[in-house]
C-alpha cells in the first residue's frame, strides 16, 4: 500500500516498508537500492521542511533534489520496479483493481 503522505513521514514507516516487501525480500542488492531511494526521499523531505514547508504534507520530491540527485533516485527505480518484478508482484498479489475488488468484498462481509 503506497501513499505519499506516508512516504515522507519519516517517523511511521521507511520505504522497505511500503508494500513492495514480497518484491525485494530475497534480493539483497534491491534492498540496498530500495534504502538509498528512502535516503534521498528523506534529503528531500528535510529541504522542504527548512524551506518552511507544512510537516503535516508530503513534497514533490524532485522539486526539492538536484539534478544528480533526481538522475540517481530514477535509475534506482528503474531497477527496482523493472519489468520482472512488477509482474512478479501483480502475480502475487493481484491488480490493483482486483485487490480493490476484494477490499470492496470484505467491507460488504463486515457488514
């Protein structure tokens, strides 16, 4: 589950943490690349907190990273998220429509 409010927040979760676990769990060198993504998300979040930016709102990152920064923070995510591993993931976990689909299921359950 992915949200870029959560993203920046650095004290409720990391990016290891944010639902691409069963993409990266049995590959160390993706993890590795998924944390220094996270570093350069927080170099990012620190520079739109002292520019004065609202704590309580995620940034667009790459309006805060300069241009080395954005041009490693893109070649890391396309290696992270290649082909391979999106399809990996989709197989493993569904579309979003179809978790979305099962999400709608459980809350009529509930109900």
């Amino acid at each position: 589950m992915f949200s870029s409010d959560r993203l920046f927040c650095k004290q409720e979760i990391s990016i290891p943490q944010i639902g691409f676990k069963t993409m990266t769990a049995t590959n160390p060198i993706k993890q590795q690349q998924i944390k220094r993504m996270g570093e350069l998300a927080e170099i990012s979040r620190q520079r739109y907190l002292d520019a004065g930016g609202d704590p309580l709102h995620s940034t667009n990152g790459h309006e805060w990273m300069n241009e080395d920064e954005k041009q490693e923070y893109l070649m890391l995510a396309r290696q992270v998220f290649d082909r391979e591993s999106v399809n990996n993931y989709i197989k493993n976990n569904g579309t979003w429509q179809e978790r979305f689909e099962r999400f709608k299921t459980e809350m009529k359950a509930k109900q």
